[in-house]
C-alpha cells in the first residue's frame, strides 16, 4: 500500500499520468522507502511474537500482554524495536527487487496506449 501511495503522490507531484513508467531509479527509492515504512510499523508485532515462540529459553511470560508490559516496563519503547535496523537491512534488497522486476515486466507487456 505504501509503496503505491508514494508512486502516485510522486506522479501527482510532478504532474505525470499514474501508468507512466518511471527510472528503475525511482522505483528503487519508492520501494525502499515503503518497505522502511511498512517494517517499523509491524516490527514490534514481530518483537512480541518472536518473544512469544521462544519464552522457554529466555523468559517466561503470560501471553502477549504480559509480553507488551514486561517490554514497556524494562526496555521502554526502544525495546519494541531492538534489531530493526538489522531486519531492514535483511529484507529491503529483496523487496526492492521484486518491486523494480515488477515494473518493468508491467510496462514492457502492457505498454502505454
């Protein structure tokens, strides 16, 4: 969703039709941008749910709220977001990928009328 917001907010900007393709330049940066976004916004769900799946080695907890509290008590909010320069760095290269090869792909079956 992100990554299509920002293609038509940067079509908007300048003026341009939505379908026109742009430099792969362009969808390297959107694609990255969204999946920035969309990875800081679900990353404590991630914390909490790895936190959850491995409670027998590390600590006990009482379900996912207990998780939520402990965290906030101990770590603050930072602690929702431990290892997500990490995750970013894993995960963009294969999304900027996907969306870049999905471009261009689109625009070289379906050209513009």
């Amino acid at each position: 969703m992100a990554y299509e917001e920002l293609k038509k907010a940067y079509n908007r900007y300048f003026g341009t039709p939505i379908n026109q393709k742009l430099s792969s330049t362009e969808y390297l940066i959107m694609a990255s941008l969204s999946k920035i976004f969309a990875a800081t916004g679900t990353h404590p769900y991630q914390v909490v749910r790895s936190r959850l799946q491995n409670q027998h080695t590390i600590a006990q907890y009482n379900g996912a709220f207990d998780i939520i509290r402990k965290t906030l008590r101990y770590e603050g909010v930072k602690g929702f977001y431990k290892g997500l320069v990490s995750s970013v760095l894993r995960v963009t290269p294969a999304c900027v990928l996907t969306f870049v090869v999905y471009e261009n792909v689109v625009h070289f079956l379906m050209p513009l009328s």
